[in-house]
C-alpha cells in the first residue's frame, strides 16, 4: 500500500505513520514532496488493517497496491487454469484453458428418478458434459419445493453411470459436503451462499471441483475473495460463476454482467462459467445470452433443461426444452467457432 499524508503533516506525524509500518515488520519508503510526502509500504501487507493507518494523524488516505486476493489473482498464475470435472474413458473432461466451451445442462431441481434420467439422456445426446440438478434447494420461502436430498444425489449418480456426464449440484451446509461430495462430481455453491465463509471453508477442505456462483449483490472482488477461501485450503479446482446480479431493471429476474467474463478472466486464472437460465429469468433470452456468454469469452455454461418446463417443481420460466436446448448447442457451436474454441 502507499499511505498518501495530508498536505502540510508535521514530521512528528510522519514519524508516527513509519513507526506503525516498521511494527508491522514492513518497510517504509518515503517520498518528500513539495505539498505532501507519500509513503510506499514494502513487504506483504495484506494482512494488515488499513484503519490501522487510515486513523494516524497527518494520514489523509491509503491506495492498495497489492489485490485482497492472492491465489485467485492473475499475477499468481499467468496461464488458465483448468478444472477436471470427469474422467472419461482415460480423458479428462476439464472447464477453462484448453481452447474449449463446456456445457452443463439439467433440471433445477431434480423431481423423480425417470425425470432425472430422461433429462441426463437428452442433454448428453444434445452435447452436454455435465449433467446438472438440485438435490438441495435454496428456496425464497421455506414452503416452497426444498428438494430430495439424498434421494435426488442418488437418481444423478445413476444418471452419472448411464450417461458418463459429471455431476454438478449445490450444497447448502458444511455438515452437507460429505455426503455431496460422495455422490456428486462437482459442487455448486450457489449465490445465496457465496459468503458463507463456513461453507467455503468446507468445501475448500474437501479438495472436490467447486462451481462458485457470484452473490446477486456481490463484487467482483467479493467474488474472488470468496473464491481465495476455497483456494486457501489448497483447492484449486474451483470454477466462478456469473449468474446475473440485481440492478433497478425489473422486467428480467436478474441483468448478467457480461462484463462480468472478460473482466474476471483478467483479474483471474480460474475458469468462468455463465449461467444464462439465472441471469435472465426468462427461457426466450437463455439462447441469446448464451451466445454472448461465449462471445465474451465464458469457458463454460450452465443451462437449466427440463423435459417440460411448465411442469417444472422450480425455475420452469428459465428452463429451456431439449429441443431449445439442441438448438442452443447448434448457435453456441458457431459463436465457439469463431472463438477459435470448440464444443
Ligand atoms: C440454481 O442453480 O438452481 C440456483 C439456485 O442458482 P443461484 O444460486 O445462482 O440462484
Ligand atoms: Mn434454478
């Protein structure tokens, strides 16, 4: 950080700032000035409250330097990273940094055995890697559906074993994670949780993939800081995930940030999927949406398919049809082309 000193501070004021810096073992580099003197503070200080400068006489304001996040960043990995959802018949199927557009697809939440496996079925045929569906819902009422739980974890691993797509599905509580990450290839962590610091903690101890998705009221920082807490238990197999965030327009459920892509992607090595069913609200936008996801440059989307949409248990007005979905795949493939990407 530099620590910028009002103009005119005295040198007993100056004193005091590099005597804080020096007990925090950092180094102080002042910069006398004709109108004020800034000083450079060397050393890892990402550890260190700024409040306990911002509060020092003669401080007029502190610029950070150093990103809050340190193995999310860029500049601690140059190249992409990429995430290995399956392996399947001795290849990796992976999200982010191989020149490549991964498609999940699913019900929201998953309602029965046969909906679960008719659905797995039709997204595999269409093109998809992963096979997506809540078990555990995360719903605005709590009389709404809340999913099946455990039963559900089992229809998808059966899906898993019929169709070879990866699983992906959210987890709501620590004490959940052991029995997700037994059924499940990947965990999603979803936007009302992305702060759940326990929660990613939990996940971070696990060592499972993680599909992190952005709080609808989150930052990009706070994102990636929610993503440094899975990364600090030495879990780097987590995916970001723009899922569309709240702003004044009420006539989608949500506005995706498709600034979102490009801009996480330069702050970030990890991968970034888009979840154009969210982000949206309305299945008649999930195509377009899609399209410019991968314009943007997403390594991955995440669609909500469902057999019958308007039988749906969740989400039914997001969720595409297969055939909605195949046609999806057709356009995606041709946006992808021109990416010099595959699907
Ligand atoms: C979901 O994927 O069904 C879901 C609840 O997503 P989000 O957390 O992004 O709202
Ligand atoms: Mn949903």
């Amino acid at each position: 950080m530099v620590i910028i000193m009002k103009p005119g501070a005295s040198g007993a004021e100056i004193a005091g700032v590099i005597a804080r810096i020096e007990a925090h073992q950092l180094t102080p580099h002042p910069i006398y000035g004709e109108e004020r003197t800034v000083i450079a503070v060397v050393g890892n200080d990402r550890p260190v409250d700024r409040t306990t400068f911002e509060t020092l006489a003669g401080v007029d304001f502190i610029q950070a330097i150093l990103k809050p996040y340190k193995l999310a960043s860029r500049e601690f990995r140059k190249d992409d990273s990429a995430v290995t959802l399956i392996e399947r018949n001795g290849k990796a199927v992976t999200v982010g940094g191989n020149g490549h557009v991964t498609l999940i697809a699913g019900p929201c939440a998953c309602e029965s055995r046969e909906q679960v496996l008719e659905t797995a079925l039709m997204v595999k045929e269409a093109g998809a890697q992963g096979f997506r569906g809540g078990a555990f819902k995360p719903r605005t009422s709590p009389y709404s559906f809340q999913g099946h739980g455990e039963k559900a974890l089992q229809w998808m691993a059966e899906a898993r074993e019929v169709t070879g797509l990866a699983i992906v599905t959210e987890v709501m509580s620590p004490e959940q994670v052991p029995m997700v990450a037994e059924y499940a290839n990947v965990m999603q962590i979803g936007a009302r949780n992305m702060q759940n610091f326990a929660l990613l903690n939990a996940v971070g101890m696990s060592m499972k993939p993680v599909l992190l998705k952005r709080g609808m009221s989150a930052t990009m920082e706070e994102l990636l800081m929610a993503a440094e807490y899975i990364l600090s238990h030495g879990n780097y197999n987590v995916m970001l995930c723009e899922r569309g965030i709240r702003t004044f327009e009420q006539y989608t459920r949500n506005t995706t940030d498709i600034n979102a892509i490009p801009a996480l992607k330069a702050l970030s090595h990890l991968p970034v999927v888009l979840d154009p069913s969210h982000a949206t609200g309305k299945s008649e936008y999930v195509i377009a949406i899609a399209r410019a996801g991968i314009a943007a440059g997403a390594d991955g989307l995440i669609v909500e398919v469902h057999p019958e949409p308007s039988k749906a248990m969740s989400d039914g007005a997001q969720t595409l049809t297969p055939k909605a979905f195949e046609s999806m795949v057709r356009q995606c493939k041709r946006i992808a082309a021109a990416m010099d990407k595959e699907i």
